[in-house]
C-alpha cells in the first residue's frame, strides 16, 4: 500500500514537471530501484533523514534523463540532463552531467538551471550506487543512495 501511494505522489510530481515539457514530450521509460538513501541535501539543509528508500530513474527518447530521490513524505528532488553527454570510465559506470535541478512536492515544482554531475554504476549484479551533486543560485543540492542489489523495475511507454 505504502508503494503504490509512494508510487502515486512521485508520479504525481513527475506529471507535473512533465506538463512543463513541450507538447510532444513523450512518457518516458521509468525505473525504480530499493536501496538506502545515505544523504539527501536541498538547497544547503540537510534532510537525509526524510529520504526513504526508493529512487527513480526516467529516460526520456529525446535523451533527458533524471534521477528522482524521493522523501517519505513524496516530494522528489530530481537530477536532469542530457544523456547523450555522459562519459562512462568503465563498463559498470557513468558519469552524467546535470543542467537542472527539479525539486517537486504535492503537485507544484520548481526548476532551476544548475551545474554539477552524477556517478552511476550498474545495479544489476550487485547493489550500485547514485551519488549526485549540483550547485544552483539557489544553493547545493546533493544526493548519495545505494541499491539494495535487486535489478530495477523497469516500466517502458
């Protein structure tokens, strides 16, 4: 139950975050993973003890892609950029640069250009890791979560 109302608010936020997108932005291609969210920080404050333990990845066809680190109470701070710029210095790592920041809850979001980076590693074999970092003029933004070890879910459009 606790899954399907978390599923429901992040989608929520993701829908209108979408709605900012251009008329012909497709649903992108989601995926969720469990893991333990190690540090969570907006805007400067502090608050990984509100992060649960589910992040989301979105791909979009036009090669924006996301990553979403959820709170227990469904707001979402998602990591955007174009993933056709990222640089993979082995096979089971990349390095995605970030342009936005999206910081989402009960419907309404804010967006803000930004500069920073995410580090990735497969979570397929073995639980992997998501560590992004972002500064914005409205402060730093940073995120740590690993993979319980489990693939992801992955739902296509």
């Amino acid at each position: 139950m606790f899954r399907s109302v978390l599923s429901l608010a992040v989608l929520l936020t993701f829908v209108g975050a979408a709605s900012a997108l251009p008329k012909t932005a497709e649903v992108p291609t989601l995926a969720t993973v469990k893991g333990t969210c190690e540090r969570l920080v907006i805007g400067g404050q502090d608050v990984t003890g509100q992060c649960s333990g589910t992040l989301l990845n979105t791909s979009y066809a036009t090669g924006r892609v996301g990553f979403y680190f959820v709170t227990s109470d469904g707001a979402a701070l998602t990591f955007t950029g174009l993933g056709s710029s990222q640089v993979k210095p082995d096979p089971d790592t990349a390095v995605q640069p970030v342009d936005g920041v999206i910081f989402g809850f009960k419907g309404q979001y804010d967006r803000e250009k930004a500069v920073g980076i995410c580090r990735f590693t497969n979570p397929n074999d073995r639980p992997g890791s998501v560590n992004c970092s972002a500064e914005t003029r409205g402060g730093k933004f940073s995120a740590d979560f690993t993979t319980d070890g489990k693939p992801p879910e992955i739902v296509k459009p």
